[in-house]
C-alpha cells in the first residue's frame, strides 16, 4: 500500500526535474523506480520534438536498455563527452545537506561516475527518502571485488557495520554491471559520513560505497503538500 501511495509522487518529482532538460544538453540517465519516471518523459519530448539534440548517458544497464527501447540516444563510450550537463537520478537516503545513500539498486559505481562528471546532479525523490541522519533510513551499499571478498566483510564488521551479502534470485549472489558484489551495511545513523567515505576509500578490494557526499546540487521532493526544490547552499 504505502508502495502504491508513493508512486504518483515519485512521478512528480522525476516529471518536475525532466522540465529542466533542454535542446542541445548532455543529459545523465538515472537508475531506480523514480528516475524511470524522467527517463520516459525525456523519451517522450523527443519522439514529440519537444527537446531536440540530447545525447544521453545511462548510470546502468537497465537504464541503457530502456533508453535504448524509448529511442534516446546514447552517447558510447561518451564519444569525448567530458562533461554532463544535467543528470537526474534518484537516492535511497536524503540528509538536510543533500548528502545522500544510493546504491539500492546495486548502479552505485557508474551513478558515481556520472555524478561526478556532471556539472548539475538533481536528485529526485519522495519525502520518504528524507533523514535527518544519512544511516537513519537506509543501509550503506559497498560495492567489492568477488576476489577475497570475505575478507571486506571482516573489515567492515571491525568498521562497526551489519554486513549482509546481496543476493539475487535463487539466492545467486547479486553482480553489479561490473560483475562485483554487493554487501549491505547497516551502521545505523551516521555521525561523520566523510570520516567513514575516507576510510572505506583507502581499503583495496572495495570498488566503491553508497555514500555520495556533497554531489548533488539539486533536491526535487514531491510530498503531500505539493513538490519543492531546494539547491545546494
């Protein structure tokens, strides 16, 4: 139920931010149940004409697929693109400084890439998505190396963490785009997310975390009381 109550408002925050793609942009494609919403609208404008002349880049392989199903074209491997204009993804986790946890779906890595490459990163979500805490809501995904990848959950448990290895169907163990594993690690509320982002950045074997500190520049909230946009201060 509260799934079916969320879905129209995922839609109007990922419809709110599509209005800000124009003719002409590099666009960043994100990944998840409401940046899809975004995805199609984009597709739609440009089967209308609407928007003219974007090329597009995909945080993941299911956002790839559907673009690709929609008509959107896309840049590979970015043909020289240094830099994106706009991207719009969606979060797990909103903290008041628009720091965020991503990386439910498992696209962390390329959603990282893609984010840093961009010079406006909008973020869009329902108000559930919103903490006061990063780690309130929402585990943290790290993204390892299947080689020695016991040896992460080790490090991670010494971090304080619950770790939990992701699987996929069957019980498989759940492969990013990458073919790396993802383990799930809940720390509860986060008193420093750029102390523990450093520490898990200088451990080999970790590819990458869920933790995307100060990237976004933009937050479109769609809520109950309407939809609202506020912007990195």
């Amino acid at each position: 139920m509260m799934t079916d109550l969320a879905e129209p408002l995922k839609r109007q925050a990922a419809e709110r931010a599509a209005e800000f793609v124009e003719s002409g942009m590099v666009v960043g494609l994100g990944t998840g149940s409401t940046a899809v919403y975004a995805v199609r609208r984009i597709g739609e404008w440009l089967r209308t004409g609407e928007r003219r002349d974007l090329h597009c880049v995909a945080t993941s392989a299911a956002t790839e697929a559907l673009a690709l199903r929609l008509g959107i074209p896309l840049l590979d491997p970015w043909d020289g693109a240094r830099h994106i204009d706009l991207t719009i993804d969606g979060a797990d986790e909103v903290d008041p400084d628009l720091n965020l946890i991503k990386g439910g779906g498992g696209a962390l890595l390329r959603e990282k890439v893609v984010a840093q490459a961009s010079r406006r990163e909008m973020i869009v979500v329902d108000e559930s998505k919103l903490s006061p805490r990063l780690g309130s809501r929402h585990m943290v995904p790290v993204e390892v190396l299947p080689f020695g990848w016991e040896t992460q959950v080790t490090f991670l448990e010494e971090e304080g963490a619950r770790v939990s290895f992701r699987t996929a169907d069957r019980g498989l163990p759940f492969q990013s785009d990458q073919g790396n594993f993802i383990l799930d690690c809940d720390w509860g509320p986060i008193a420093d997310p750029a102390a523990l982002a450093r520490r898990l950045g200088t451990r080999a074997g970790i590819v990458d975390h869920g933790l995307f500190l100060c990237l976004a520049t933009d937050l479109i909230v769609a809520g109950a009381s309407g939809v609202t946009h506020r912007t990195r201060s």
